[in-house]
C-alpha cells in the first residue's frame, strides 16, 4: 500500500533532523531520533525511529511499543497536534470527519 505523504518534507517543515543512511537505517527508510523513547525519559542518541516512505509503516529498534502501520500516532508526537490536525497533515481530513460522524 503506497502513501502520498512526504514524510521527508514533513520533518523539513518542522525542523527535525532525521538521516537516510547509517546503522540503524534500513534501506530507503528515513530515521529520527525516537521521539516517544525520548518523552519516556529514555533519550534516544542514534536515530532509532526508522519510517517506511513508500508505506508509512514506522517502528523503532529500541522499543517495540514504538510502532505504526499508519502515520497518524507519529505525526501527532513529532508535530504536538491533535488527531484531527494530523489527519489534515496526512490529506485526510474527509476521513476524520466521517468518523467523527460515526461515532455520534
């Protein structure tokens, strides 16, 4: 399953330093600093938080709780916004709405 999210740009926006090559990064992967490891008082010094491009799949070689096959959790730690502001981040704003609608 493919993504039209540019995760790349996303971390340019935000000023976040991530590298694309190293060892911890997986191939074609695009690797942050985990940012949950570091909220947990367990700061991350080597970009472990490593995030699938093509698939939006993410995951974190020091925590296996730090993961998603969805961006939406990622983006709401790394930008601080809600889930409603991270389905406009991610071009799903309609999503969010019919959820919202669903669940009333």
């Amino acid at each position: 399953m493919a993504i039209k999210f540019d995760i790349k740009a996303f971390y340019d926006k935000r000023s976040v330093d991530y590298i694309t090559k190293g060892v911890n990064v997986k191939k074609n992967e695009i690797n942050i600093s985990c940012p949950f490891c570091n909220s947990e008082g367990n700061p991350d010094p080597s970009y472990h938080l490593g995030v699938d491009p093509k698939t939006g799949f993410w995951s974190c070689w020091r925590s296996r709780k730090h993961h998603g096959k969805r961006l939406h959790r990622l983006i709401m730690k790394v930008g601080q916004v809600s889930y409603q502001e991270a389905c406009t981040i991610l071009g799903e704003f309609d999503a969010y709405l019919q959820e919202e609608h669903l669940m009333h």
